[in-house]
C-alpha cells in the first residue's frame, strides 16, 4: 500500500513538471527575419505550426488483399 501511495505521489509530481509558458525567443534574441517571398514575418504559432510539405496527407488506399504486381519490362536485370 504504501508503495503504490510513494509510486503515485512520484507520478503525480513528475506530470506537473511540464512547463505552461508560451514559446518566446530567448532574452536578446529575435524571431527569424522575415523569409524573401513573405508579407510579413512569420509569429511563433506560425513557425511552430508544420506545412503539408513537412507533413503530408495519409493516403487512404486500402490494400484490401496482396495482388501479383504486372510484369513490367523496364525491370532488366543489371549489366554484368
């Protein structure tokens, strides 16, 4: 019993050791400059929020069963 009592003491005190601050750049430091092709500079929320280039969509084709692929004859083996 105390054990468990020790070891969720433990757990409850490490959760609450996350920080709640919002992100700001560090004393004497700016956000990066404004990129060449932007109209403004980019805010923290922004910077921080990824592009579908850094994560793009899920394709959503099943693959309900396996399938021979077809023969494809630009598949040669390697010259040798």
């Amino acid at each position: 019993m105390r054990r468990a009592f020790v070891l969720a003491t433990a757990l409850i005190a490490l959760a609450g050791c996350g920080k709640r601050e919002l992100l700001t750049p560090p004393a004497g430091a700016s956000l990066p400059p404004k990129p060449a092709m932007a109209r403004s500079v980019p805010t923290v929320d922004q910077l921080l929020t990824p592009s579908t280039q850094q994560r793009p969509g899920r394709s959503e084709e099943l693959l309900l069963r396996s399938e021979e692929r077809p023969d494809d004859r630009f598949n040669l083996p390697p010259p040798g």
